[in-house]
C-alpha cells in the first residue's frame, strides 16, 4: 500500500496501473512515460490540497458539506474528508475509459474504511438530490466532457445551499494550451478547430478532441450565468482571472507535473516580460488566460 505525504491517506498500489491503462486507451501521448506522469499527477494528493487552497478564497472547507460533480478516482473526497472533515459526497459516471473512474474511487475509499456509497453513479446533468442540499459544490476538469454543459452548472446551482458556493474548474478553449492531449493550440473558435489541430499539427488520433464540449470559455460562463440567473438568485464572484494574474506574477505554476514542464520554457519568457502585470492583463483582456475558476455565489 502507498502512502501520500503523511496524510493519512492510502493510494492502493494496484490503482497506478488501472489508471495508466485508462490513460493509455485514449493515445492522448505517444511517451508512456507522459503517461505514467498523468497518471501518477491524476491520482497526487498533494493536488487536492492546492485546489483546496483556491476554494478557501470563496468559503470555509472545514466541516461542510460538499457535492463533487465527476468526482473521479476520489483523491479529492479522500483529502478532504480526512484533512478538513468534510461531509462529502460525489457523482461520477461509472463506464468505461475515464469514467472507470468511478469503480477506482469505490475501492480507493474502501482502503481507507470509508462509506463507497458516498459517491454515486450518475451524470451531472441530473442530479439525485433535493433542492438546497449543499454548502458547496465543486468540480475540477469535468465540465468539457459532459453531454450538457448548461444542465450540470443548473443542477448544481439547484442543489446548492443559500449562501452557498459552486467552484467549478475548467479549461479555457479560448487560451493557449490544451491539457488532454499537453499542447499549445489557437483559441479554439468553431469545434472542429481542435480535432483538426491534434491530427494535422501533432498526428495525434483526433476522437477524444471531438468529444470535448470546446464552447467553453468565459463568454461561454457569462452567457449562461445570465441564463441561469433568471432563475436563480446568484452572483459570480470570479472566473479566475485574479488567480491567473497572481500566479503569472510569481513563476506561474501549474497543478500539475506534467502540464508544468511541458510550458517551462515559454512560461520563463512570459514571465521574463511580464512586467507589471503587462502579459497577464493582456491575456486576460483578450479571454486567453488558463484555466477558469468559476465561483458563484448563490443568494
């Protein structure tokens, strides 16, 4: 059994190489040893800690109750349930490809005696709660690969609490690196841009890119902030662009390993000229920065 940092928090051995299997399906790198990278940074604890971090601008962690929407392997639920006592719950998809995710978190949670029945075996687009259930609901890179994008920002505003605060995390079709497949790209304008791209550009299978909802980015947020606030009473609080300009400004980091050394070399550029915050307000101003953190509010 393999141990994270001291935390208390056990990654059965066996799990690395489901994952690195799952990873491997979808040719999003040639390098297996990229792969083993994603793998090894998809399941670090130490990430769900940083995302913490970011959520504590918006709210308290401590004791709430939470709703992850495509809670994935669960390392999330895991962290914070042990670390911040969260009373926790997540919805993933249970199929196949990254979705095994799903039987990953069962047996994850059961190595470290908690409830699997805590995450539930669902789609975002309905979810299997009451109205007003929830302090917070989160979710980290998930929203892309829905089948409705709209429908699991609704539902999960639905089953947010007053004074409540959704969190969600997602890429920026409209910046300069694609994460899946660990490439720079043109702001994505029209869906088949990308699926185009990763097979002319870097001869990469195209099938996973036609999957990703690419429409997302922050025109996309604000359109459809307004769309749901007719029907409910919300306030966007951010979509990131603070956490952007403050990272940039000191040797911007990204989450994740693998993401982080293949943009080493142009961050230190970008870093090198970003003089008063020159680069970063450009970005931002032209909707290229990466990733959007969306946090609402809900009144």
């Amino acid at each position: 059994m393999q141990r994270e940092n001291n935390m208390q928090c056990i990654i059965p051995d066996e799990i690395f190489e489901r994952v690195v299997s799952d990873f491997s399906k979808f040719s999003l790198s040639k390098n297996l040893k990229d792969i083993k990278v994603a793998a090894k940074d998809h399941l670090n604890i130490e990430k769900s800690f940083k995302r913490a971090e970011i959520l504590k601008r918006y709210t308290a962690l401590e004791g709430e109750k939470v709703l992850e929407v495509g809670s994935g392997c669960g390392t999330n639920m895991l962290a914070w349930m042990k670390n911040f006592g969260t009373d926790h719950y997540g919805v993933e998809p249970g199929s196949d490809g990254f979705e095994s995710g799903y039987s990953i978190s069962l047996d994850i949670l059961r190595a470290n005696n908690i409830d699997p029945s805590r995450v539930i075996n669902c789609s975002g687009e309905k979810l299997p709660f009451p109205d007003c259930s929830f302090d917070i609901v989160y979710s980290a890179n998930v929203l892309e690969h829905t089948e409705n994008p709209f429908s699991v920002l609704y539902e999960s505003i639905r089953v947010l609490k007053k004074g409540g605060i959704l969190h969600f995390e997602m890429p920026n079709f409209l910046s300069y690196f694609e994460g899946h497949y660990m490439v720079l790209q043109p702001p994505i304008i029209w869906k088949w841009i990308l699926p185009l791209w990763v097979k002319v550009i870097f001869r990469r299978d195209p099938a996973f890119a036609k999957t990703l909802k690419t429409e997302i980015n922050p025109l996309w947020c604000k359109r459809n902030i307004k769309k749901l606030n007719d029907q409910f009473p919300i306030k966007l609080l951010s979509l990131g662009e603070d956490i952007f300009r403050e990272s940039l400004r000191n040797s911007y980091k990204f989450e994740t390993e693998i993401v982080s050394s293949k943009l080493k070399n142009i961050m230190k550029i970008i870093n090198f000229f970003n003089r008063n915050d020159l680069i970063s307000n450009l970005l931002i101003s032209i909707n290229g920065y990466y990733p959007i953190y969306l946090t609402i509010l809900k009144k």
